[in-house]
C-alpha cells in the first residue's frame, strides 16, 4: 500500500477521497500520512487488525500493522482515521486474535447450544507470520464435547499466551422447562365451628 506524507488539511484531504493517518514505531518519529480509502480498505480486509504488511513512503518499504483504525459513528465501513504501527523483520508482535466460531447452525433445531468462554487469544509472533483470526469450527461436536486452548492448531510461528487449559467453547443443553409452581392449598375453614362460635357471643 502507498502512502503520502499529510500536508493538506483533513476536509481538502477527505473531499479527495483520502484517509489522513499515523505511522510509528520504536526506531521511527510519529509521521502523518495519508492514503487512499479504497487501499485502506482492501489492506482491513486482507490483513484485518493483527496480520502485519508492505508499506512504502518516500520509496522506502516499512513492515506495519494496523494498530487502530476509526471509523464513522453512523457508517462503519467509512474509516475516517488510521494508525500504523512500523515493525522490524526481528521484532516481536504481541496481540489479541479474535475467535470466530463457525458450525453454530447445526444445533439451531436441538436443544444444545454453544457457551463460548473466552472471545480473543493472547498471541506472538514474529513479522509476516501473524493471523486475523482463529476460526473453530464446532459443527461436527455433541452435548458435553468442549474444545480448549490446547486443542487450537495454529501456525508454528505464533505462539499463544493464554492458559492451555483456557475453555474456548463448550456444547451445552438447555434446562428443561421448569414446572409450574403449585399454588398454596388454602386449608378449608369449619364454618359449624365457626358459626358456633358466633352463636356463643
């Protein structure tokens, strides 16, 4: 992807169709740029937020990855504003992968359903070795299976940080319906001795 140097002011450089943004990083000053959205977008949708790629500015090549994008409030795929975080080839990345769980519609006509645990995963890795997600595929589990962190196969160079033993989705079976309360019994009144009584007085 390309990016220019930011010298306009954001409206003149919004109404071009350009994204303004961030480059840093540890060996590199703050640097405003900007690039065009429909590469911006393509770079999101290829790389997602983790996975790092090939940036030139000034015709020198940076490894990056997006460390934030902002998007507008009411149009979420409008991104507004980007962050850019420069890494070296021996740098070590530290990030949070997303779960996204795949095979939920196989339990929509039982009564099981999946209890996800936890939502993203702790992970490293080195420069051109990241993911966007890590996708589990539940469809082929029955009432009772789980799947862990230890059960996840992931690529060799990426090392995850959470506990092995960390539940990551787990098949459960909806409780039966409860059974109605039963209604307290009145215990029935004597009216002889009751009237009786009345009689009395």
């Amino acid at each position: 992807m390309k990016l220019e140097k930011r010298t306009e002011k954001l409206n003149a450089i919004r109404a071009r169709h350009l994204v303004p943004g961030n480059m840093f990083g540890k060996s590199i000053d703050s640097v405003s740029v900007q690039a065009d959205l429909k590469d911006i977008m393509e770079a999101i949708k290829t790389y997602g937020h983790n996975m790092t790629f090939k940036v030139t500015l000034d015709g020198a090549v940076h490894n990056v990855y997006f460390k934030n994008v902002q998007t507008h409030i009411l149009k979420p795929n409008d991104v507004i504003h980007f962050d850019l975080h420069r890494v070296s080839e021996t740098e070590t990345i530290s990030a949070q992968i997303p779960i996204v769980i795949l095979g939920k519609e196989a339990f929509f006509q039982s009564r099981a359903y999946a209890q996800q645990g936890i939502q993203s995963l702790q992970a490293e890795y080195t420069v051109g070795h990241g993911i966007s997600n890590v996708e589990v595929d539940i469809s082929a589990l029955e009432v009772g299976d789980a799947i862990y962190v230890k059960d996840l196969t992931v690529d060799a160079a990426i090392t995850l940080k959470d506990d092995p033993d960390t539940l990551i989705v787990a098949i459960k079976e909806s409780a039966s319906a409860e059974e109605p309360e039963t209604a307290d019994v009145a215990e029935p009144i004597d009216t002889e001795e009751e009237n009786s009584d009345e009689t009395a007085e």
